[in-house]
C-alpha cells in the first residue's frame, strides 16, 4: 500500500501455513493450540461452528468460499441456503444475485458444480 514490496506471494503463503501449522475447522493452530482447541471443543455439547450472517457482497463470498470448501455444488444447491442467509439484509440495502458472484469469485467445473478456487487460479482472477 506505500509502494513496499511484498516478499511472499498468496500461493507461497497459503503453502507456508499448511506446513507450519495445523488446520482444524478452515483455522490455523500451533500444535499446542490445536490440542486445547480440540479439547475444548468435544467437552463443548454446544459447539457450534461460526456461522456468518450475510449483509453485504464480502460476507457473501465468504459464506460460499465457506460452503464449497467442504465439496463443489450446484447453483440449485447453493441458492436456497443463500436466501436464507441473506434475510438479514435491511431494506434498501443490496446485494448482487448469486449467479453474478459466482461468475466473479469462482470456479465452475464441467459438470455445472461450482468449487473454491486454488491460490494460483484466485490470483488470476483479480
């Protein structure tokens, strides 16, 4: 942002941190942070993943990067969870279709299932 250079790329990085650290639930621990994660997840009965509301175009994505983490969709799977992850939306405010944030934001396979893209293809589309 102040014309410093960035010695590391998102590729590398994102390689550098399956490396170093150990992920659990989409997050990054040290293996002792992981252990205590873990602990204090299964004594939780009430655990519950972070779920994120949507209000806006960044949230979104995030919620759908959320979603085909786990495995790619279809359109026709995404879109009704979506409406209603977007009910909290206030009057007035708006939001682009799913569709357009899908063609903007990731990657379609052949098959017609939409899928995270990798850090190299992320990169491409900016």
């Amino acid at each position: 942002m102040k014309g410093l250079p960035v010695p590391i790329d998102a590729r590398d990085f994102h390689e550098g941190l399956k490396q170093r650290f150990v992920e659990i639930d989409d997050m990054y621990f040290t293996a002792e942070q992981a252990a205590e994660y873990d602990e204090k997840k299964t004594k939780s009965p009430n655990f519950v993943q972070f779920s994120l509301i949507v209000t806006n175009e960044s949230d979104a994505i995030e919620w759908i990067k959320e979603r085909l983490r786990k495995q790619a969709q279809k359109y026709q799977d995404i879109m009704p969870d979506f409406r209603i992850a977007t009910q909290s939306l206030r009057k007035g405010d708006t939001l682009p279709e799913l569709q357009d944030i899908l063609n903007e934001s990731f990657i379609q396979e052949a098959v017609g299932k939409w899928r995270t893209p990798h850090p190299n293809e992320a990169k491409e589309r900016i």
